[in-house]
C-alpha cells in the first residue's frame, strides 16, 4: 500500500512540474491594472520590467531570454529600464518576492514520504 501512495505522489509530482506557469500581464502606467495568464507552454518564466518614467511592463517570458541583451532588444525605446525574471506562478506582482515556489512546495511534500519510505527500511 504504501509503495502505491508513494508512486502516486510521484507520479502527480511529475505531472505539476510540467505545468504552465501563470504571469501577470500589462503595459500601463499603474500597476494595479495587470491581469493574469496561464502562459503558452513555452514560456517558463514571468518578466518584470520598470521603465522610467513609472511604466510597468509584466508578461511571459523565458528563462534563456531572461538577460539585459535580449530585454534591451525587446524594449529598445526605453533607455532606462530595471528588470527581473522569476519562475513560479504570480511571481511578478508588486510583493512577488513574498511567493513561494511551487517546486519548494513539491518538496515540502515529497521529503517527508521519502523520509517515511526509507526508514521503513
């Protein structure tokens, strides 16, 4: 029985971490206007970008991307920009840096049933 669980914890493990990852999207002066979107399969990462004057720029993104060349080649018009890439769910909001990554949260799962499984051993 409790090989079963085991694999099945497993088994959805592998099926989460192939998910899409959800980013808020918008290009607006406020940043209380972005909306939420499941992004297409081949995105992995959000992509925040704060333009001066006060623009913000929040949309899917990908990680091999995620480097001042190829966002600078994006936004060329903007001089003077910061940005940052994050890769779990909603993670490019005002407060992102307070979200927890969905791979830790698999973890906080999975040790404890491994740590189970082996002592059994």
């Amino acid at each position: 029985m409790a090989h079963v669980l085991v694999k099945s914890f497993l088994l959805l493990s592998v099926f989460s971490l192939g998910s899409a990852i959800i980013c808020y999207i918008c290009d607006s002066d406020d940043d209380l206007s972005c909306s939420k979107q499941n992004c297409p399969s081949h995105f992995d990462t959000c992509l925040n970008v704060t333009r001066v004057p006060r623009k913000f720029l929040r949309r899917c993104w990908t990680d091999r991307e995620c480097h001042v060349k190829a966002v600078k080649a994006e936004y060329s018009r903007d001089s003077d920009f910061s940005f940052t890439c994050c890769n779990w769910d909603l993670c490019n909001s005002r407060s992102g840096s307070s979200r927890v990554d969905r791979n830790l949260g698999l973890l906080a799962v999975l040790a404890p049933l491994a740590g189970w499984h082996l002592s059994r051993f």
